[in-house]
C-alpha cells in the first residue's frame, strides 16, 4: 500500500512540475515578444527625434540667472529642563 502511495505521490509532482515548467515557458515568450516590442518603440522613437530638425540651438545670452537667495539664520528656542517634580514616572507597562 505504501509503494502505491508513493507512486501516486511521484506522478502527481511530475504532472505539476510540467504544468509549471509550461506556464514557465509561456512568461519566457510573453517576456521575450515585450523585450522585442520595447526595442521597436525605442527605435521609432530615436527615428522621430531625427527627423525632427525643428530645434533651437542654445544661444549664451538667452540665458535666465536667478540670484541666490541671502543665507537665513534660524533662531534655536530652549527647551525648559523639566525638573525632577515634573519628570514624568516612567512604569513598566509588563513582564
């Protein structure tokens, strides 16, 4: 009964592992066809930037500056120190 247990085990882990092995297989091809996709639309695109030949060349003196701002000094404010009256207790909320 033991060996027919085990046998039944056996092939239904191998009819799994090929289920999975084919599911595998299909994200392979489902990875490599949007890979290939990818790379065509990249193309396209670098094509139409070519082509494109409407742009303007940079010109020094149209250049906008934006002064810096003056540094800020921030003001630190003192935290009272509590004294021991109004320290809080510190209690152990458990073991």
């Amino acid at each position: 009964m033991a060996v027919l247990t085990t046998y039944g085990g056996i092939v239904s882990a191998q009819r799994q592992w090929t289920k999975e092995f084919q599911q595998l297989e299909a994200l392979r091809q489902t990875e490599r066809q949007l890979i290939a996709a990818n790379e065509v639309i990249k193309n396209q695109v670098a094509k139409q930037s070519l082509g494109n030949q409407e742009l303007v060349k940079v010109d020094p003196n149209s250049r906008i500056y934006i002064p810096t701002p003056d540094p800020v000094v921030l003001a630190t404010a003192k935290s009272p120190t509590p004294t021991p009256s109004q320290s809080p207790k510190v209690v152990p909320l458990g073991y």
